[in-house]
C-alpha cells in the first residue's frame, strides 16, 4: 500500500530531453609558458576559412540537415531544439566526432573494441574506433566517464585529429589540443572548461570550414569526396555568406523540421483501439525477469503500463518499462525467435534500437532495427492481453498513439508538483521551533504520503536516527520551478521509518507514492519533512535539512489538492503555471 502509484494525467507534448548524470574526471593543468612554447614550435598550419559567421542555433540547424548531429526534442512550434546550452557530454562528444571525420559507416560495419567498463553497448565502436585513432586514455579503473561534461582539451583532440593531424606524428597531444584549437580558429571558448553542446556545435561547424593539414582543401570538401555529404550542400550550408540563398536552397532541397519526441515517459496506445495499452505482462516480484512479456491491456494507469522514451545520438531510441528501469535497465527487446517481444537489460544483444516516425495523423510507427532488417512493433490481429510481437509489414495495425505523462505547461515543460494529496504544513522555513536555521517545511498530508513531484531517481539515501532516514531524489529531466526557472530539482525527505525499499538508482514516475510520515531521528510527531535544492545532487555543497529554495518557488500546487493549512504562503497553481 505504501508503494503504490499513482499516475496523474496524461497529455501528449514534445520538448527537451534527459541529462545524463554527472561523473568526475581527472583534470590536467598546463603551464603558460609550456603553451606558450608550444605555439612557437606548432607545425598547425590550419585555420578557418574567412566570410561566414552563424549563430549556434544557426550553425547546428545545418549540421542537423548535414546528419552530423541529432536534435534532442521539438518545442511546440515544430522546430528541432538542440539543447544547446547543455554541458557536452563525453559520448555525446565522441558520437559527434566519429560523425566529424566521416567515419560512421565505417564504424557501424567495424569491430573496433575498447577497454572501458561504463561505455552503453550502443556506443561501443564510436568509443573503440576513437580509441584505434589513440584518441582516449587509459585509467586503472577502466573508466571513459561516457555522461561527463566534456572539455575542451579533448574535443580540440578530436577536431584537430578529423584535419589530419596525429598525436602520434608528434602534432598535437591532449595537453595542448585547446590551446591549438584556439590557435587555428576553430575553440570558441579561450579557457579550458567544460563545453556546452553550442559551444561544440560551433567548433564543428568551424573544423569543417578549416583547411586540412599541409593542404589548402578544407575538411568538407573532403568529407564531399568521401560521399559524407554532397558537394552542393556542402557549398550552401557551409561556404556559403548568403543567407537567405542559403535558407532557399534548405527549402528547395526538401529540409523540414520533423518532429522529435524527447526523453519522458509516455502510454503508448493502439491507434486502431485507444484502450489498449502496451503494457509489462507482469508486476509485483516478476516484473523484471529476464524475456518477461510485453503485451496489451486496457488504460488503468498502472506503472506497468508506462515507458520511458530516451533518444541516443543515433537518432534511434531506447525503449525502458518504468517499473523496471529503476533495478535492472530493463528495455524492449526480442528473444532467438527475433519476433516476440519481451524486456531484456539494456546492455544484452537482445536489445533493440527503434526507429518512431511520426505522421499527420497524430499517430507514430514504431520500427526496431534488427540483424534480419527493420520491423515493425505490430498490434496486428492481436487481442487484449495477447503478446506484442514484430511485422515485417507496415499497417495500419503497427500505428500507435504515443502520450506524455505528468502535468506540464504549454510549452511541454514537466512541473514540480507540491508532493501531497493534501496541503498540511506545521512548519515552515526559519521558523521558531526547530526550523530557526532550516529553509524547509514540515507537512503531514492527511493519507500520511508524499508522492514524487517530477519523474526522479533516488541520489542518496541516508539511514540512521541523526540523519532522519532521510532520501535524497532528483528530476531526471529538468523541470519548471514555480517561480518560472526552468532547472533540475533536488529534494530531501526525511523521518520516514521504514525505507528498506528506497535504494539508489530506484526510479520515480511523477505521482508515485513513495514516501511516508515518521517520526525517524529527532521528531515530536510523525510528519515529512522537506528541503528542496536547484540543480543536481551534490553531497558536497547540499546543506543536510536545508534547501537552497523555497518550497513556493519550487512547487505547483495541484488545483484539486485539499488545503487544510497553507501556512500563510502564497502558492502557484498548476493552472497558473505558463
């Protein structure tokens, strides 16, 4: 009973995605001087090309149009978003690289391997084939730290690799990679740090306009010879200074902004019988076998029936159950027979890629791209409760009615919602009692639950009466806070007594009942309560009990939620929300 889930609504929207969660790297530190005689004894003879200067927004469109990178959602108006002011993640970096130096058909029918313990199955020959070039480094732990922010001394290794230029030749080395990226025009930014998926989307467009090593070609027109792109695109996306002639030949040349669904979780419906819903074959302590079916049932808004949709650089996407993610990264998948699907982990060959393909309709086909080709996930001549399998043929029956959950605004943005059916505050922050140094409110909702205000993981779990049995969750995605930024959210609850079942990596889907009033720790009465922090989990620089928000600026407030005591604070609405 106190685990049970409830799901608040659904409503189709389309924007934004997930990001992957932080890891630490080992940093370098190079003197100025050392940079400096390096520039003096560089053999980098390349620059950019002079004449055209684009936004990032710009700049990642016709890369976008180029295959070169993916988007990562569609905002309301039906443009690619791309997330540019994101951090770059390493993987993310890698895929963009391979894709750089036209080599991802080669990299798909290759065998490059690698020996790194973290790296998604997916990703394995863009990381090998980065690692034949002599492009990573080696760690005892056997770790490349794939959802890292990316810096800008590596991407530059990668840039300047994709002009001709080799570390083992004595060129370049990762040390000095930024500062000689800086020097050749192509780094956008002069220090060494992190860089944001703009700031790698200019550094590309910027490498491929740059001459290539001892010669006065530039990188695209490589790639144009290779058959990477076309010799026309090559010269209205990248060479050329009008903008408008390049905006015509985009529009000539058949360019759309498709639409995109980003990383959430969605019901997915039959489009032929809306109260059909894919849907796990099993709960309770079956749910995460390995090979258990996937099926269709009717709409009950069980967590079985939720999916989480996450896009990989390849444009393809990754298909988890919600009740399972959490524990063992189960995704859809098939078995030997290649035609039954089940859920498999994530990381098993069993495991498939899809294709979704939207239409006017409103409806999407969903292909999985096997060994034997692209099939189709098919609700042909099936009943409910029978098992979904994959059609080699395109039907009317293999169309499906893809739904986000949660509560969002109308820009498709996930809202923090106040976790409890009912309002009942006893304390607020810096309050008299035992609040005096705490930014955190006490609540005991009338059903002694709180339930999750975003789709969220469980970051940190903290047992013991000092520390209040306190969990630590965070949005998987960001979310609107109430006072309008838009921004990942932390939360601490604590003083919950049994929480045996709240391990790390466990995942929430928005309005999950999970948490309980107690009286854990020091507490003159069962309650929960609540601290809420912008951004990330960060054990280091999270004060324990106080938050760095205030609940108001953080939460909408359900508009059938009962309000019993308000504590005297003016609360947003979900109605209000814009």
């Amino acid at each position: 009973m106190k685990r049970s889930a409830m799901l608040l609504s659904a409503v189709l929207a389309c924007l934004m995605l997930v990001q992957p969660a932080q890891a630490v790297v080992p940093t370098r530190v190079v003197s100025a001087s050392a940079l400096r005689n390096t520039l003096a004894k560089s053999t980098i003879s390349s620059h950019v090309q002079t004449g055209l200067t684009l936004t990032a927004e710009e700049a990642a469109m016709r890369l976008y149009y180029l295959h070169l990178i993916t988007g990562t959602g569609t905002a309301v108006n039906g443009c690619i978003s791309f997330d540019l002011d994101r951090d770059l993640t390493r993987l993310e970096g890698a895929v963009m690289a391979v894709r750089l130096m036209g080599m991802e058909q080669d990299v798909a029918s290759g065998s490059y391997t690698h020996p790194y313990n973290d790296v998604p199955e997916w990703a394995g020959a863009y990381v090998g084939y980065l690692h034949s070039c002599g492009l990573t480094e080696i760690n005892p732990e056997l770790l490349f730290y794939p959802d890292a922010p990316m810096s800008q001394e590596v991407f530059m290794s990668y840039m300047l690799y994709a002009l001709g230029y080799r570390i083992a030749e004595g060129d370049y080395s990762i040390l000095n990679a930024s500062a000689l990226g800086e020097y050749a025009g192509i780094a956008v930014k002069s220090e060494d740090e992190p860089l944001t998926r703009g700031d790698a989307v200019m550094a590309m467009y910027n490498t491929l306009r740059t001459t290539m090593k001892d010669s006065a070609h530039m990188l695209s027109e490589k790639l144009a010879e290779k058959g990477v792109m076309s010799h026309s695109d090559a010269v209205f996306l990248l060479w050329s200074m009008d903008a408008a002639e390049t905006q015509a030949y985009m529009e000539a040349v058949g360019y759309t902004a498709e639409w995109i669904i980003p990383d959430g979780y969605y019901t997915i419906r039959s489009a032929e019988s809306a109260d059909n819903v894919l849907n796990v074959l099993s709960d309770g302590p079956n749910k995460d076998y390995e090979g258990i079916g996937v099926t269709l049932w009717h709409g009950t808004g069980d967590i079985t029936q939720s999916f989480r949709l996450e896009r990989t650089e390849r444009g393809t996407y990754l298909i988890y159950a919600a009740c399972s993610k959490g524990g063992f990264n189960r995704v859809l998948g098939t078995g030997r027979d290649g035609k039954n699907v089940g859920l498999y982990r994530a990381v098993s060959s069993n495991a498939l890629e899809f294709s979704i393909q939207g239409s006017v309709d409103g409806t999407w086909t969903i292909q999985a791209l096997t060994k034997n080709g692209d099939k189709y996930l098919s609700t042909a001549a099936l009943s409910r409760g029978a098992g979904i399998q994959l059609s080699e043929e395109k039907t009317a029956a293999n169309t499906w009615v893809i739904e986000k959950q949660g509560i969002i605004n109308s820009a498709g943005q996930d809202l923090a919602l106040f976790p409890a059916q009912t309002m009942q505050i006893t304390q607020g922050a810096y309050d008299t009692y035992s609040h005096m140094n705490q930014n955190a409110l006490d609540m005991q909702p009338t059903n002694s639950m709180a339930f999750a205000p975003f789709n969220a993981k469980v970051v940190a779990v903290n047992p013991g009466s000092v520390t209040c049995n306190g969990v630590w969750i965070e949005s998987i995605d960001k979310v609107r806070y109430a006072d309008g930024s838009y921004d990942y959210m932390t939360i601490l609850f604590m003083h919950d007594n049994d929480i045996s079942d709240l391990t790390v990596g466990r995942v929430l889907t928005q309005g999950e009942y999970f948490y309980q009033n107690g009286t854990a720790g020091i507490s003159s009465g069962a309650h929960i309560h609540v601290a809420v922090y912008r951004g990330r989990y960060d054990a280091d620089n999270m004060k324990y009990g106080s938050g760095d928000v205030d609940a108001e600026d953080a939460f909408f407030v359900l508009d059938d939620t009962i309000i019993r005591n308000d504590y005297g604070i003016d609360w947003k609405t979900v109605s209000e929300a814009d």
